[in-house]
C-alpha cells in the first residue's frame, strides 16, 4: 500500500490539495503500514481534520518512523459515519507531523 505524505499540513483541505497535486505531478507515494488505528465520531473527525498540527493526547512517542522494510509507520484516524482516512506519522511528536489520505 502507498499514500502521499505530506509534512506539517495544518488541515484536511490543504492535505486534499497537496495530495491531488503530488497525483497531478506523477508521485508514486510512499509504501506505509498501519501500526494503530483510532475510530472518531464524524464530529470528533472534524475537530481533528480542522488542525492537524494540534498535539493529540492519542499519539505515543514511539508511533511513527519507519520499519525495517522501509514502509512508514502509521496510525490510522478513521471517521466513524463516513469512512474516511487520515494516516498519521508523528515522527516521535505529539502531533500529526506527516499526513496522508488513505484511499
């Protein structure tokens, strides 16, 4: 599986952009594997995809980075009501440092 990172994306809107530009731009993304997955309410989804650059109480220390095989380690956010993806690498932050939409 392979999705496009974005770093420091402040919001759902702005990672819809940046990923249908590196779509338009031919970016093949990057392989990643989900390590977590988090299951919000469609409005705790919104609050969340409001500012991705918030700390979240949710993301550990050790989430994020990469694995041995090279893919991205990654939590999933999902919306609960409608299905929607957010993949989540902090690099070791408290906050969505790398985002992608998981298709």
């Amino acid at each position: 599986m392979k999705a496009h990172f974005g770093r420091k994306i402040p919001n759902l809107e702005a990672l819809k952009a940046a990923t249908r530009q590196a779509k338009q731009e031919k970016h093949s993304g990057s392989a990643y594997t989900v390590v977590r997955e988090i299951e919000f309410s469609d409005e705790e989804f919104k609050n969340f995809a409001e500012d991705l650059l918030e700390d979240q109480p949710w993301i550990g220390g050790t989430d994020g980075g990469m694995n041995q095989a090279g893919e991205i380690r990654c939590i999933r956010v999902r919306n609960a009501q409608t299905g929607e993806r957010i993949l989540v690498n902090s690099e070791g932050y408290d906050y969505p440092r790398y985002t992608a939409i998981e298709e």
